[in-house]
C-alpha cells in the first residue's frame, strides 16, 4: 500500500518504522594504479577527472536489514565480495546473502581482484597489471569500502520510501553492429559496411527514494543499463563516468544533500556510443543530464509509504564452463611455448602484443576448466518493498534483463549486474556471430545455454517471494 506524499508531509517521526542508513568513502586510486577496460594496454593514472566512491545503503525494517554496496570501479572478483559479506556479518550481524556489492564497471577505474588472468597463471612481475590488477590497489579499496559501510551503520534515521520508474531512450545504444557479411562490429562510429545493431536497450530508469519526516529527499537508490566508457581509451583518466555524474547532478537539482547510489543493468551488450547519430557528443555529464530530468519527474509524481517488506533469496548456480575449439587451443599453446611471457609491441611499454592475450586467455581458461568444470555463479536477489534487485555475476547481454523483467512479479524489476567476475553472457544465437564477447577467454568462458539458465532461475527465485 502506498499514501500520497501530502499525508507522508504529516507523519511524525514515531509513525515511521524505516530505517536508513547511508555511508560513502573515496576510493580513487592513486597516480600510477593500473586502470582497467583495455585487454592489452598498460593505462596507468595519469588525470584525474572526478573522484571514485565506496557507496553503502542500509535498509532495516521490521528486525530485518539489507546491505547494497557499489562500487566507482570495473570489477570486484567473488574473493572480495565474500570478504565484505564476511566482515558486515560479523561486525553487524547481516545476514551473508542479504548484503550485495555491485561495481559501476566503470572503465575509468581500477578492478578489485585480479579479473583478466587466474591466480595461477605465471607472470613476470614487471607485467603484473595483465592479471587485470595490481594487489596494492586491493587492500587499499578494501579498507576505505569497509569505512562506508561503518559510515552507513552510524548514520540510521527514519524515513519514508518511494519507488517509481521513468524512460529515458536517448542515452543508451545496443553495441553489437550486424555487418554485411553476418559478423559483429563493435564501434564508437558508423561503418560503411554496417546494417543494422543487433538488438534492444533497456531504456528504465529505476528510481528509489527515502524521505525524512521533512518530506525531503535523503537518499536514492537509481539504476540504469549502459556501460560506462566515455573516457575509455589508452590515456589515463580516472573518472566515476556517467554513474558518477548521475549522483551529483541530482545531488545538485534537489538540493537536499541527496546521498544517491548507482546500480548498473545488464549492459553486457550496451554502450552510451551513438553510432548512427552524426551529432552525438562523447560526454558522461550530458548523458547523466538525460537521466538526471528523467529522475526529477519521477520523484515528482512518486508515492510514499510508512512500512516496507525487506526479503533475500540466495542460490548458487553450477554453470559449466565451455571447452575451447581444439584448433585455437593448439595454436595458443604453440605461440606460448614460443613466447611464454607478453612482450612490448611499442616504444614506450604501454602496449604489449595483443595475440598473446588471446592466446594466453585461452590456455588460462582452458587450465582452469580441466581444475573445475564449472563456474560457481552466485544469484542474488534482494526485495525492498514492491521492488527486487537482482545480482547477476557478470555481463548479461540486455535481452536477459529485459526478460528477467518482463516474467517477474515484482512492481518494479532492477537488474544489478556485476556482482561477481563471470565475463559476458551472451544469448545463445550470438554465438554465431562471434564478436569481442565471444570470444574465449575469462571474460567469455561459461556455456551458450548460461544466458538461459541464469534467466529462468532468476524468474524463478522472484517470483517465489511473491507466491
């Protein structure tokens, strides 16, 4: 049930039983720290356009408490994940699978983990940021994302919750370009041989709002699908991208000290590029302007309720990882007998030769695969009130969320992807057409049949909240 927000302007303070909590620290890595979201390219910090957060929520009603985490970076491997669960379990007493932690994938940022290569694979030291990570960077993001959540837990307050959904179209584009000859084109432009972009975009704009007893907003919880690659490229620059600037243009419009969290969809196959739009301009800020308008119309028409059902469900899921084409394999193999480590391809040892990247990705998996068959993929779902938050591990192509949505019971349906390292997750037809997410390696490893599966026990572990 929800009431208008006329009548919420007239609760007191002891007629509310939400509580919130909200906590944030800078993790913004230091000039020099490895920046992920290239596969060969050595981009170190260098500029820094804005800063990263640590970004916890507490959500208590009822004697129950849900934690949500994100996090200003690329990727967060599972090890880490578990140790932050593991620490809020002890320190706090949550419940280990009602705490999520979600990275932006932002790809102005460093990665959490090592989250290119395994553990195991052998590398010289001078090519440690290939694994995808330097481990200085790890422990330094670890301590400052415990310091949010400690900061969230002595910040509780009552307040009113809202939840409500706009749609903005103009920000986001399917990245997957048919070519002419049936393969994949992934380009930041339009190419003379291009036919038509393979699939849809998810165009929701999920908006959660708290209010205190003021009636003013406190805290938002947003969520929208599209990876964040404005400022991708070999230079550099540290920047919380279009999730970033989201949180502070709405901070800024409401002008209420608004603390906001972004969640990320299932943008495994979602860019912010225009490529068909001569006009378009490469700028997170006019993205997070788009989205920004759209949030304020929501909030404004949004209804505001006094009580709130706070639910989890959990389930671990045995997803096979897939068997490399045995030709590949053996000319990987064969390169790295020849070169066993990466080797610079440029002058100032920036780039090292992208061949063997591939090829060292596919003996790597293939490695792994022969030590365990299957990948461990951690499905999450959280339920705040009429709405869900499901943690997808991994880069789901969009059509799963959209799906996901469109059989889920729940009001309001929020994909949060990224909550472990599973690599892309394609529909099975893009197989067939190949393409940068194809292609084998840690960031493309599980079975064509993952993409149903992790789909349908999704739909499945909802919907059992709403029976």
């Amino acid at each position: 049930m929800t009431s208008s927000v006329e009548d919420m302007r007239n609760n007191s303070l002891t007629q509310l039983s939400i509580e919130l909590g909200c906590g944030a620290a800078d993790i913004t890595p230091p000039e020099g720290t490895f920046l992920m979201g290239t596969i060969h390219c050595k981009r170190s910090a260098v500029l820094f356009k804005d800063p990263l957060y640590a970004k916890a929520i507490i959500i208590q009603s009822n004697q129950r408490k849900v934690l949500i985490v994100s996090l200003d970076v690329t990727f967060i491997i599972e090890k880490y994940i578990h140790k932050i669960r593991n620490w809020a379990v002890e320190r706090f007493g949550f419940d280990w699978e009602s705490v999520m932690v979600h990275a932006t994938q932002n790809h102005g940022a460093p990665a959490i983990g090592y989250t290119k290569f395994s553990d195991t694979f052998p590398f010289p030291e001078e090519f440690e940021w290939v694994r995808g990570q330097q481990a200085s960077y790890h422990d330094y993001a670890m301590e400052r994302i415990f310091e949010a959540i400690e900061q969230a837990a002595s910040d509780i307050k009552l307040v009113q919750y809202g939840v409500a959904s706009g749609i903005e179209g103009r920000a986001s584009f399917n990245r997957r370009m048919v070519m002419r000859d049936g393969s994949i084109g992934m380009p930041r432009g339009i190419l003379a041989n291009s036919l038509y972009l393979e699939g849809p975009i998810d165009a929701e704009v999920g908006v959660m709002c708290f209010k205190n007893a003021q009636s003013e907003v406190v805290a938002a919880i947003l969520n929208y699908t599209c990876h964040p690659v404005h400022e991708l490229g070999v230079v550099g620059i540290v920047t919380a991208d279009w999730p970033g600037q989201w949180s502070l243009q709405l901070a800024d419009k409401l002008d209420s000290n608004c603390f906001s969290l972004v969640l990320n969809g299932a943008c495994g196959n979602i860019n912010p590029w225009g490529n068909y739009d001569p006009d378009y301009i490469e700028d997170s800020a006019l993205m997070a302007k788009l989205l920004t308008t759209e949030t304020e119309k929501v909030i404004s028409l949004m209804d505001f309720t006094n009580k709130v059902t706070l639910d989890w469900a959990f389930k671990v899921l045995r997803i096979p990882i897939r068997e490399p084409d045995p030709d590949k394999l053996a000319a990987a193999e064969a390169l790295l007998a020849k070169r066993p480590a990466p080797f610079w391809v440029d002058t100032v040892n920036e780039i090292i030769d992208h061949e063997w990247v591939l090829a060292a990705q596919v003996v790597d998996v293939n490695n792994q695969r022969k030590q365990q068959a299957y990948y461990e993929y951690e499905l999450q779902v959280l339920r705040i009130g009429n709405a869900v938050y499901v943690g997808l591990p991994g880069e789901l192509f969009v059509e799963g969320g959209l799906k996901i949505k469109q059989h889920s019971k729940a009001d309001f349906t929020y994909i949060v992807h990224a909550t472990g390292n599973a690599g892309y997750i394609p529909f099975k037809e893009a197989f067939s057409r190949g393409g940068h997410e194809l292609n084998y390696s840690n960031w493309s490893k599980l079975v064509p049949d993952a993409f149903e599966i992790i789909v349908e026990e999704a739909i499945t572990l909802i919907n059992k909240m709403f029976d």
